[in-house]
C-alpha cells in the first residue's frame, strides 16, 4: 500500500461525515394565533389577543368519554362501538395501516439490500461439441449510501404523513362521534315533539266534540265545526311527519353504527334534555388536541421533506456493491475455494444537464410547503372562530331556552283561558284556534331550544378537540 493512501479507517471516517449531510431545511412548526382566552368565555381585561406564537399541536392527548356528559346510558353504550362498527372509522383504520407500511418501507432504503442468486446451465451442440455443465451460487449486496438526506428525507416525509394519518383517523372517530350524538338527539326530540303532538291531538278531539255539541244544539256555527276539524287534521299531518323524520334519524344511526337499517330498531325512551355547563374560562391550549390541526401541522413537516429530497438531485448519487460466489462445471466442485468470485464496485451518478427540472422541482416543492403553512394556519384560524361561534350559540341559546319557557307557560294559560271563555260564549272559536296554535307553537318551540342547546354543546365539543374535561397532562 503505497504511504499517501488512505487508510480504510479514514476512509470510513468519510464516509460517515458524507452521510451526516442533509439539504433538507430545518423544520420548524409555523406560528398561529394564541389567545390567552376565549373572547365568548373571557372576562374584559382578559379579550386581547396574546398575538403569533408556535403552536403545540397536542392531539394524542386523553379526550375521555365525552360523550357521557349528558348522562345518557344508551348514548353511551351506542358510542363505545362507534370505532368497531363504523366503516369510515375502519377506512381511516386501513388508510393509517397504509401509512405505517409506507414508513417501513422507506426506513427499510437506508440499509443495505442482500440477495442470494443461483444458476445451472447446460451447453452442448451438433458434431463433435462437447456438453457442458456450469453451476453458479453467489451472495450480493447493494448500498446507497445517503450522503446528501435524500433517503432520510423520505423517512421523516413518510413518518409525517403517518402522523397526519393518525389525526386523520382520530378526526374521522371525532366526526363519528359527534354525528352520533347529534343524531341521536334529534330522534329524542323527535320523540318529545310525536309525545307532544300526541296529547295535543287528544286536547284537539275533545274541542272538536264540544264544537259538535254546540253545533248539534244550533250553539255554534258550521264555520266552528270545520275549523275544529282542519285544526285537527293538521295536527295529525305533523304526527305523521314527524314518524318520517324519526325513521330517517333511526337509519342514520344504523349506518353509524354499521348496521343494515332493517336490523335496526331505537325503541322511543325518555329524552335526557342534559346540557354539559362550560366552564367559565375554557382555555385556548384545548383547541391543539383537534386532530384536524395536528393533521395540517405534519403535513408542513412532510412538504419541508420534499424539498430535501428535490434538492439532493443537484448531488451525485452513489451506489457500492459486492458479491462473492462460486463458480464450477460441477455441483461436487461447486464450494471449493479454488472456484470463488467475488467483486467489489463504486458507483456513481451526476446529472449535468436537464434544462432548470430540478431547479423547478426544488421550487415546485417549496412552493408546496408554502400552500401546506398557509393551509395550516388557515385551519388554526376557522378552529378558532368555530370555537367562539359554539360559545357565543351556548350562552344565547341558555338565554333563549328561559324565554321560551316563560313563553309557553303564558301560551298555556291564554288557551285555556279562551277555551273556557269560548264554552262561556264569550269569545269566538276563531280566537280558540288562534291561541291553540300559538300554544303548541310555542312547547314545539321549547323543545327546539333544548334539542339545540344539546347539538351546540356537540359541535363545542367537537371544536375544541374532543370536550374540556379530560385529566390535566
């Protein structure tokens, strides 16, 4: 070895700090928005806004059963198989086992690749040619090594797009969840409404036969009788609209669930009008747990990958390879060490000229990375706005409910009134409908305000991640 060679330790030492290098940009998280607080929940000193800070997308942190704020056992037990039932759930499921089996086969580049060949071969001809034999059995291998990031780049772009997957699959079980309950909800409002309808359609037949009383004893006039009449009719009408509107509900939590809507049955129960009280200062730092914020977030990560991986075609690519074997005309002979072949390569790879493709690949993706910032934070800020919406619904709805109580109860008063009135001869029964009407508008109404009370505190959960009372971390 000639003395200004290199040494196979130096060498080595090479190699690895070629390997050290990476043409991808340093990753960091873009800022968002951070209020201190919600400006619906806030005190006054506590609305302005703390600016652009990096967010912490914290999407793996606990959410809990969210659901069992409303102290519903059958909700309950209805969402737990939410995530074993329903298909969009499974979809998501495979589309993350998808991801994972991507990640492994991009970690998989980074190692050498070994395979093991064999041969056998005859030859022989007309004449006097001889037939002969040659068997063949080697091991080779191949590396590239990844002097400029390029295989490690698509390592972290693969793992951020597992990740991005994963809030993906913890949005679509959020979605479905929350779809649930809504659903679930309305059919219980529903079943109010049809109770509702049914003792009104009761009270409606008994004023229909005093009307027919009246009239019979040439009290009333016909115009009272067909009044009576049509005012019932109607009622009935809304009855029947309301058992379509439930069988609808009922099929969609089938397909929630992932049954056939023909093997499923949601018997009328007891409507739990229970509203999770919000807590008086609901802290921003929630919202990092939405998984649709974490999903946008790593997808910024995996197109700064992409601009490593661009980048490193400005650089040479190489490849080493090896085998070793042997080689004889018999299978006896095959494995004597006078018959071994082996060979060591080095290879290398440089594009000079493509007319500006990489420099308008290593563009195209930084203009990528650019649309996936903006999309984050684009994200950040509807969730935001989601979030006060939610708020501001809840605090107006509560004040709604309360009036809509108060207005049904004089409702009720104002019917009986003008029924007993109307029995007294004192009113006509063009005024009795009139009032009847505005009474069983306003109980339907009533149980609207408590039916949306219980959806916006859904879509509040579902804005903030997954609820706000799951354990500190």
């Amino acid at each position: 070895m000639s003395k200004y060679a290199p040494s196979p330790r130096y060498s080595l030492l090479a190699l690895a700090l070629l390997t050290a290098c990476s043409v991808t940009p340093t990753y960091k998280t873009p800022d968002t928005p951070q209020p201190a607080a919600y400006k619906e929940t806030a005190s006054d000193a506590d609305k302005a806004a703390a600016g652009w800070a990096a967010a912490a997308p914290a999407d793996m942190l606990e959410r809990g059963p969210w659901w069992q704020l409303f102290g519903d056992p059958l909700l309950n037990q209805l969402a737990e198989t939410i995530e074993v039932n329903n298909q969009n759930v499974a979809a998501a499921v495979a589309s993350y086992a998808q991801a994972r089996a991507l990640v492994a086969e991009q970690r998989a580049s980074l190692f050498p690749s070994v395979d093991l060949n064999g041969s056998a071969t005859r030859t022989g001809g007309g004449g006097n040619t001889q037939t002969a034999n040659q068997y063949r059995a080697n091991i080779g291998a191949s590396w590239e090594p990844d002097v400029w990031g390029r295989l490690r780049a698509g390592v972290g772009n693969a793992s951020a797009s597992l990740q991005a997957s994963a809030a993906d699959l913890a949005a679509a079980r959020l979605s479905a969840q929350g779809e649930l309950a809504t659903n679930y909800f309305s059919l219980r409002q529903t079943d109010a409404e049809k109770a509702l309808l049914d003792a009104t359609v009761e009270g409606y037949e008994r004023v229909l036969q005093i009307t027919q009383n009246r009239f019979d004893a040439g009290i009333a006039a016909k115009s009272d009788l067909l009044q009576a009449q049509t005012q019932l009719a109607s009622a009935r009408i809304d009855q029947i609209t309301l058992v379509r509107q439930r069988a609808t509900l009922e099929h969609a939590i089938a397909v929630l669930l992932g049954k056939a809507a023909s093997d499923f049955t949601l018997a009328p129960a007891e409507w739990k009008a229970v509203v999770p009280d919000v807590p008086a200062g609901v802290p921003s730092t929630l919202l990092q747990r939405r998984p649709d914020i974490a999903a946008a977030e790593r997808r910024v990560a995996a197109a700064n990958e992409q601009i490593g991986i661009a980048r490193s075609a400005y650089f040479p690519s190489l490849n080493l390879t090896g085998s070793y074997g042997y080689g004889a005309a018999s299978t006896g002979g095959l494995f004597n060490a006078s018959n071994n072949l082996w060979s060591l390569g080095l290879s290398a790879a440089q594009t000079l000229f493509d007319a500006g493709a990489t420099k308008a690949r290593v563009s195209g993706a930084e203009a990528a990375r650019d649309q996936a910032i903006a999309n984050y934070r684009q994200t950040v800020l509807s969730a935001f706005a989601d979030v006060e919406n939610q708020l501001a619904a809840t605090r107006t709805l509560a004040q709604q409910q309360d009036l809509r109580k108060a207005a049904s109860e004089a409702a009720d008063q104002v019917e009986v009134q003008m029924l007993n009135r109307y029995r007294a001869g004192q009113v006509s029964y063009s005024d009795v409908v009139t009032a009847q009407q505005t009474a069983l508008t306003a109980r339907r109404a009533l149980v609207q305000a408590q039916a949306d009370r219980q959806t916006t505190a859904i879509a509040l959960i579902q804005s903030l991640g997954g609820g706000w009372h799951a354990a500190a971390q």
